[in-house]
C-alpha cells in the first residue's frame, strides 16, 4: 500500500496571504507526481505533474516543487485571492509493476478570506 | 463544451438493481480511468482502459464491469447494486496511460443506494 500524505488537511488565510503546502509520498520507485485543484461541485483540474528531482513548475501565482530523494513536493500559493479556495490534491505515481496508477492524497482544503 | 462528460450527474436506485453510468471524451485521448471517492474522501482507482483494453483493474467486486465500446467511452455497469456502492465515481481520461500527462476528470456521478 503506498501512502501520500498531504498537509496541514486544511487552511484557513487572509486574501493576499502567501501559503504553502506538502505532499509526502515514497521515496522509493517513484516516476511522477501530480496536483490537482479541486473546487466544491466541479471536478479536478491539473495543475503540473513533475517527473524530476528538483523540479520547479509555476502557473501564475502558484508554483510546486519536487524532493524525489526524500519523499516531498510543496506547493506554494503567492497572494492567495479569494478564488484559490479549493482543495488541492497531490497523486503519486511509482515505477513499481507494468501498470501505472495514481494514487491520490486526501488533499489539502483551502479557504482564502476576503 | 466539455471535455469529460458523464452521466447521470446523481443517481438514486434501490439496492439489488443494475445501473449504468456512461462517460466520454473528446479529447482524442487513449486512456481512460474511472475511479471513486470513499467514505474518508480519497480518491481510488478502479479501472484503466488504453485503446479499448483494459490495463488496470484494481481490486473490484466484479459486480464492476466497465465497457469500453471505443477510446472515447468507457461506460461503468454495476450489477445488484449493495448499500456500500453509494459514493461518487470519476470518470478520467489522459492522452498517455503511463502518468506522465495530466488527467481530465468528470465532474463526476453521485450514486446513493437505498
């Protein structure tokens, strides 16, 4: 069973604070790691997926980044704005067996207050 | 226009029925998953479907049985429906099968079994 966990499991920040959070995921056999931000009634949308060590992605105010030796990627938030609320997933991805599935974090659940 | 679309959205059926949902994509992508959101919110993967065939098939009562008519549907039967089935299944599709591309989730389908 491989275990991703994400946390804090949830947030709370002021409008135009910058936050951050952590996906924690096996160091070993690892090939890729997703996120996803997830809003209340729609459905998860992809927001990188790292394949790297020491990879750094960013798309507008939110970047990522990728520690495959020690089982870490952060996804960091700047000036977060209302319409950052949402839950973002991290899903990982081992190179163990010939199927490839991801296996999901329970997410982190953020809340920006105006 | 929508890029994975399944329905029904909600699903209200009585334990002991057989029920369908049905989910496409017009991204020309040749993989696709369904998956379910448990009791304690993850997100699990049941089935994987490249090209029509089927390459991940997670540990499922085979009262599950997805159809894959072409690479643009995949299409979830569920025989005598059991209480324990309620959740909300996403339907996915990605354009490779080993995770090295963003996934496309639905918006995804509510099951309750009474």
């Amino acid at each position: 069973i491989l275990n991703v966990e994400q946390s804090p499991q949830s947030l709370h920040v002021q409008e135009g604070d910058s936050t951050n959070f952590t996906c924690s995921f096996p160091s070993s056999n690892f090939y890729a790691l997703h996120w996803y931000r997830w809003e209340t009634a729609k459905s998860p949308e992809a927001l990188f997926v790292m394949t790297l060590n020491g990879d750094e992605k960013k798309k507008g105010r939110i970047s990522a980044t990728l520690n495959t030796k020690e089982g870490y990627s952060y996804l960091y938030i700047k000036g977060s704005q209302p319409e950052d609320s949402a839950t973002y997933l991290c899903a990982f991805l081992n190179s163990g067996g010939s199927n490839y599935k991801l296996t999901f974090g329970k997410g982190t659940l953020l809340t920006v207050n105006p | 226009d929508t890029a994975v679309s399944q329905t029904p959205k909600y699903l209200v059926t009585q334990m002991g029925n057989d029920k369908s949902i049905k989910c496409e994509q017009n991204l020309g992508h040749d993989t696709m998953y369904w998956y379910k959101q448990d009791s304690k919110k993850f997100l699990k993967i049941m089935f994987s479907y490249n090209n029509k065939e089927l390459i991940i098939n997670e540990t499922v009562p085979n009262r599950f049985s997805p159809k894959s008519p072409d690479k643009a549907h995949l299409n979830l039967h569920i025989n005598s429906l059991e209480l324990g089935d309620s959740a909300v299944y996403f339907c996915a599709s990605s354009q490779d099968g080993a995770g090295l591309t963003e996934a496309f989730f639905g918006q995804g389908t509510r099951l309750t079994v009474v």
